[in-house]
C-alpha cells in the first residue's frame, strides 16, 4: 500500500486543500506527472489542467487550476495555483456563457496582442469544460 505525505493546495483566495494523500497528479508544463511519497524534490510550473488527489482518508478530490507552482520537498507536496476550483462547484451553464464571451472576445480583440491573451482565456475555459467532460 501507498504511504501518505502531506499535500498543500493554495490558490490566491483561499486554502483549497491541506491533507494527507496517496498520490497526486499535477498537470505540468512538460506533460502530466504523478508525485507520490518520498518524490525526489521538484520545483515546476502547471499549466491549466486538472489535480486528481488520491485521499489517504479514502476518495479522491478533482480540482481544475489555470497555472502556478508544484514545490515537492522531503515534508510533502505545495501547490501554489493562480486560480483554483473544484470541480464540483462548477456551474456548466455559467462556463458555456464564459466560454461564449471569451469567444467574442477573441473575434472582437483590436491587436494581436489582446487576440492572443483573448485566446489564452478560451483555450483554458475549453480545457475546464473538456474536463467536466462535457
């Protein structure tokens, strides 16, 4: 069986997660990666993506980010997320019109440098919505 380390995941706004975990996987920049106990020590940035935590209480937890820092160290894992949102507080509805505005957005941005952070947003709102499945 798995041994749990601590596991830290903090967002500008608040405290998301502080709990003993099996596994996590984190959504680097390079490619997906999965840190469980006694990981060498890693410091990496994210990319918009999903957190799937595997609970030493048993379950998981599934939360969406749009980028940070993975810090694991020898006392446990820290995510530091520049937005963060479990997936269960998502409204798809609300996501759909986001969606549809980060799309006008992009249509209506005035240079490329707005188009490009227009398409920015997009893509990460088409990322959360990819992962709610939907």
């Amino acid at each position: 069986m798995a041994e749990a380390f601590h596991f830290e995941l903090v967002s500008p706004e608040r405290l998301l997660m502080s709990e003993q975990v099996l596994s996590v996987v984190v959504p680097g920049i390079d490619g997906d990666f999965t840190v469980l106990s006694k990981h060498a020590p890693l410091m990496t940035t994210l990319k918009a993506g999903v957190i799937d935590a595997v609970l030493a209480s048993g379950g998981t937890k599934r939360i969406f980010v749009r980028g940070g820092f993975a810090d694991v160290s020898p006392n446990g894992f820290t995510l530091l997320a520049e937005e963060a949102m479990p997936l269960e507080d998502l409204n798809p509805a609300a996501l759909d019109a986001q969606i549809k505005d980060a799309e006008e957005d992009v249509a209506d941005a005035s240079n490329e440098a707005k188009k490009h952070a227009a398409q920015g947003k997009l893509d990460q709102l088409r990322e959360l919505k990819s992962a709610l499945g939907q």
